[in-house]
C-alpha cells in the first residue's frame, strides 16, 4: 500500500529546519559577540586600513541586512537586495566608510539586539512555504546567518591590520602541533578523467556553486600540503621577488609598484630573522605554518619559482572531494561527516593558522592534507559563473563581480565558519589582495 505524507509530517519537517536555521543565527551571533567583546569605542570607530571598513559599519551592516531579509523582504516581492544608505556596500566603498556618521559600539550592539528581537518574534510564525525557494528550508535564514559569518572573517581582516594596541584574542582552545611534511614540496597524482564539481544543494548553497555539473580534467600532480612558511621562506632568502622572470606581467607591475619583498606582516629582526604578527602574537615564523597573506601573484611567482603553477579551481575540487575508485563526489575531504573542531581549523577562535598535517583526518582521498580551514588557496581561474548559473537570491551577491578582475579562493581559513567552510564554496578577490586570509598550494602538468 502506498502512502503519503500527512501534513504534520511537512509541518515537523518545516519546523525542524527552521529550528536547526534559527541555531545558526543564534550561533552566528554568540561569535560576533565573542570577536568584539575585547574591543573600545575607538578600536571599533577607527579605519585601521583603507582597505578595510571601521568595525562600527561592519555591524551595523550586518543589522541592516539581516531586517532587509528576515523582516523587510520576507513576503516579497523583494524590494532591493541590498538596503539603501549608509550600510550599502556599492554606495560606500570601504576607503570612504570611515568618513560616514556611525552609531557607538554601544549603539550598534543595541540595534543587532533589537533587529534580532523582532526577527525572532516574526519567524516564530512564519510558514516557511515549500513553494518559494528563497523560504524552502528555511533557506533565507541560514544566508542571514552565512553573511553574518563572512563579515566576522572580515573584521578578524581588519582586526589583524589594527593600528594601535594589538587585539587581545579571546583564543577557545590551543591548536594541535602536525609532523614534518614528508618531503618539502612532495605532491600525488590526480588520475583525471570525468568529475562532478559544484552542488545542486539549495538548502545552504550559494548561486555561484551551482549548478552541479560534470567536466574531464587531464591528470596533474598536486602539492600534498599548502606551501609552509619554510618553503617560502627560501624563495624570500633566495631573491625570488627580484627576479623576474618567475613573475608574470602583471605581478611583475604590482612587485615593483608595491615594492614588497615578503609576505604582509613579516619582517627582519636585529639579527635577520624572519619574524611575523598573528593577531597579538610576534613570534619567529615556524617553517610548519602553511604561508599566509601572500597575494595571487606572490603564490603565482613562487609556483613558477619551483618549476610549477596554481591549480584551477576546478582541479582544486577534485583533488579535495573526488573519489575516483567509487567514481563519487564527497563533502569534505574526509568524507561526508559534518565539520567538527578535531576534523579541521575552521570556526575562528583559534585565532590562527596550525602546522600542516596537524589534523590527520583532514586528507582527501588522493592524499592532499588540509584542503579545508588555515588558509584560503588561491587558483588560477578567474570568478565566473557555472553552466547554467541563475543569480538567486539576487545577481548583487555573484554575478555583478563575474569577469577576469577576481580570482577564486577555495578551503577557507581559520577564520572562516564552520557553517561556511564548504568543499564548493568559492571566494573571490582581487590578485593583489593580501590581508586576507590566505596562501596556496601548487600543481604541475603530467
């Protein structure tokens, strides 16, 4: 006999994802929350760096656009996909934020709690219709609680270039410490052949991941690790970015114009040892760390340096999630169990970067270590759309960045979410970036 759903059956399901999307939120806001509490109305006020926004419009925009989606556009039709005035990111640049009138810290934090007061009394009724992607699952509660996440990446961004008293960390726990790489450099072979990349996921997935889709990639060899400070270190002592035909053309111009000579935030003590700054730590690099804040063309140089180049992003996913024995595609790198903080370095509050291989279940099924948290990778490809893409919720999240300016960061870092740190997720910035979270690892042609 067949049977059929009852409508409390669709209501328990509807309630359920509500519920586990109201978590999220919940948890988005306890870290934020968690981020700031060290910091003064100065600390929040000031533009530590052009490239970055005052901290006070970080949370205010996070307000704004969580009562632009949960309250204002909830019924539709959508009004606008970004709110008009002072927190709209395409009317106020980041260089010019800092001259905006921003509320106080205390201010900004009684607006998130009164946003979030009225959103939580309003989804408390809320159907959730199964007919209207944007409610399905819950779906634009748990974008809410993902853009909450992105921006405290974004101020943890910001909070690395504070000017002033370094920021005092509210560490959660110690890192684990990793062994030696087993050969400097050493990379595995991707087989090739036909591969999934993307997700048909609707429920936490962004446009831009989708749709799921097939391509044939040629074999390549892959770094087994991200680059480690050590390896880079010698492409520095070396006089790697002095010479010039590792680097293309544009970062030939950006070397020069720049004048860099290391990766940000590295610098030689008094007796010419290489020292950097996490957060409120100055220590002496540790060759294990995997390199980071180095741009596209810094990672592009070195790749060239070492008779190598970047990985497409498209190589990238299928070194982290393919598994070419049972022909199927995997969640994580591990397989498809959830995040969790003995898998990888991801959900912030470690507050840095752990040695390569110190998470020994964080390997991919070809080999490759640590393909998710510590360090965004960059690749060679530029941001664009799938086959088939459609912009949902609105093409201002995707699409309108969509050409050859930004290049594709795959993995996270540790500043990334747990709830954001997927296998498909694709970041994006300009070349030149480097107060990002990121490094890279290489591949070569077989």
């Amino acid at each position: 006999m067949t049977t059929t759903a009852t409508p409390s059956a669709h209501q328990d399901h509807a309630t359920d994802a509500v519920r586990r999307a109201l978590a999220l939120l919940e948890r988005a806001r306890q870290h934020t929350l968690a981020i700031i509490a060290p910091l003064s109305d100065e600390d929040v006020s000031r533009q530590h760096d052009p490239l970055m926004s005052p901290i006070l419009w970080d949370l205010g925009h996070i307000a704004a656009f969580e009562k632009l989606w949960l309250l204002q556009n909830l019924d539709g039709p959508i009004e606008f996909s970004e709110m008009p005035g002072t927190y709209n990111p395409f009317e106020h640049p980041r260089a010019t934020r800092g001259a905006l009138p921003l509320p106080t810290l205390a201010g900004q934090r009684e607006e998130l709690a009164r946003v979030r007061r009225a959103v939580m009394s309003r989804l408390g009724s809320e159907t959730f219709s199964a007919s209207d992607p944007l409610l399905r699952d819950a779906y634009v509660v748990r974008m809410v609680a993902q853009h909450e996440r992105q921006h405290q990446e974004t101020i943890l961004q910001t909070l690395q270039l504070k000017q002033g008293e370094p920021y005092a960390a509210p560490r959660a726990f110690l890192l684990p410490r990793g062994s030696a790489p087993r050969v400097e450099g050493a990379m595995v072979r991707f087989p090739g052949g036909r591969v999934r990349i993307g997700t048909d996921d609707r429920g936490e997935a962004y446009d831009n991941e989708r749709p799921a889709h097939e391509i044939e990639l040629a074999p390549f060899d892959i770094d087994v690790t991200p680059v480690t400070n050590g390896a880079y270190r010698e492409f520095v002592d070396n006089g790697g970015y002095d010479i010039r035909q590792y680097w293309s053309d544009a970062g030939w111009a950006w070397r020069t114009e720049s004048g860099v000579r290391a990766p940000k935030h590295w610098a030689q003590d008094g007796k010419a040892q290489w020292m950097t700054r996490s957060m409120d730590h100055v220590e002496r690099i540790d060759p294990l760390l995997p390199v980071c804040h180095v741009c596209f063309y810094e990672a592009e140089a070195f790749a060239q340096s070492v008779g190598k180049r970047l990985p497409t992003e498209q190589e990238w996913e299928a070194a982290a999630t393919w598994d070419a024995a049972r022909g199927v595609k995997l969640l994580y790198p591990w397989g498809d169990e959830p995040l969790a903080p003995e898998l990888a370095n991801v959900d912030q509050l470690s507050f840095g970067t752990a040695q390569v291989n110190a998470y020994s279940r964080n390997v991919s099924p070809i080999g490759c270590y640590g393909m998710i948290g510590d360090v965004w990778e960059w690749t060679s490809t530029d941001f664009r759309g799938y086959p088939a893409f459609e912009a949902f919720p609105y093409p201002e999240y995707s699409e309108v960045f969509f050409g050859t300016d930004y290049k594709v960061l795959r993995g996270g870092s540790w500043a990334t979410s747990a709830d954001v740190a997927r296998a498909t997720f694709r970041n994006w910035d300009y070349p030149i970036r480097r107060q990002i979270f990121a490094g890279f690892r290489c591949a070569r042609n077989v």
